[in-house]
C-alpha cells in the first residue's frame, strides 16, 4: 500500500535559519505530492504540490522537488520566519483507479524562535 | 470564493450517541474527502463522495457513515460514540476526483466524547 514518511520533529529553529523536513514515500502508482501546513486552531492549508517526476512546487519561499529516483519530496526553505512555525504534513495522491485519497505522513512540527 | 465550511465547529457527546457533522465544499466542488485527525493515529481518511456516490471508504467500522446531497454538500455520521472518536474531522474539497486535484480543507469539527 502506500505510504508517507517525514521527519517527526520537533523541529526548532531561530529566524533566518535554513530548513529541511524530509519526506520519503512508497506508492503503488504514479503519485501526486504534496506539503500542507497546519496552524493551531486551523484545517489545513496546501502550500505546494507536484504532479510528475522532476517537478519542483514552490510557495511563499517553500520549495520541494519531486524526485522519483530517491522517491524524496523534502520540503526547504531558505530563510524561516516566525510565523512559519506550524506543524508540516507531506502527502501522497496515488493516481491508481479510483483510489482518490490523500495519504499523509504524521506531520512535523515547526517552531521558529525569534 | 468561500471556502469550505464545517458545521459545528465543536461538539460535546457521550458515549453511545450518535453525531452528524456537517461539510460545505468551495462551489463548483463535486468531490467531498473526510479525513479524522488524532495525536496517535495522524490524519486517516474516512470517505470521499463524487455526484452523490462513495467511490472510496477507509478502514474504518460501519459505525462511520456519510452522505452527499445534490448540490454537493455532505455530512457524516458516527452512531454508538466510542471514546476514541473524539479527534478533529476534516473535510476537504476538491474539483473532480483526480490524484492532481488538490484537496481543500475546511476548519474542521473538534468532537469530544465523554
């Protein structure tokens, strides 16, 4: 079956600190992939995706690329600020019939210290 | 354009009840996903509803049941309440029901069972 592994965290940074939230998947087809953030109190939100192999999602300075070799999504950032801190879910689309459903890591937690 | 919207926002029941919640996906949104969220478990997916049929269910008991009318709202439904439904239910929405499509997620219910 599938699945979606990260890095559990949690992760503490200061301002202006480079981050890195690895991601690894197993997926019967052709995924999709995906970052979602989640506030305290809040639903979440998409902050990038890729469809295909070689594709790279980017966002308000977020950026993942989508390599099918090493079967990584890892999300970076180059430059966190303090309200970036959030907990971060990767998650896999898979593209086999009608198996439509979001697969999730157990999400990493963020804080960004100022 | 409005997102999508869940009704409550909170609940209190005991165990043994049954709970409808309630989901409003963005307009022109045919596709409906559930997803329940809890420390132990991380996000786990329930449902998903395309033009009014479940095209796909998660491995959860009978217990757990939904619906989607025509106009695309859904609701879903727990009977007999275990302690351990208390989580955050998540609804999300998404165009069609393809692995590109992105899902978009509502504020989710916070349901406590007593």
């Amino acid at each position: 079956g599938n699945s979606v592994t990260q890095m559990e965290g949690p992760v503490t940074l200061s301002e202006e600190a480079f981050l890195t939230i690895n991601c690894t998947y197993t997926a019967t087809g052709y995924p999709s992939l995906f970052w979602y953030v989640q506030y305290p109190g809040e639903g979440l939100q998409l902050l990038l995706k890729a469809t295909k192999a070689d594709d790279k999602g980017s966002n308000k300075g977020f950026e993942a690329t989508y390599r099918k070799e090493t079967t990584s999504f890892h999300l970076e950032k180059g430059s966190v600020q303090v309200s970036d801190s959030a907990v971060y879910f990767c998650a896999l689309s898979d593209s086999g019939g009608s198996n439509y459903k979001l697969t999730f890591g157990k999400g990493t937690l963020l804080t960004v210290n100022p | 354009k409005a997102g999508v919207t869940q009704t409550p926002r909170y609940l209190i029941k005991t165990r043994g009840q049954q709970v409808t919640l309630s989901c409003s996906p963005i307009s022109g949104h045919r596709s409906v996903s559930w997803y329940q969220q809890t420390p132990g478990q991380g996000l786990q997916f329930l449902f998903e509803y395309f033009s009014e049929t479940q095209r796909n269910k998660g491995n959860f008991p009978g217990r757990f049941s939904g619906r989607q009318f025509s106009n695309s709202r859904s609701e879903m439904n727990v009977s007999t309440l275990e302690l351990g439904d208390s989580a955050l239910y998540l609804c999300a929405s998404s165009v069609d029901s393809s692995s590109t499509d992105t899902q978009y997620f509502g504020p989710g219910t916070r349901l406590t069972v007593l």
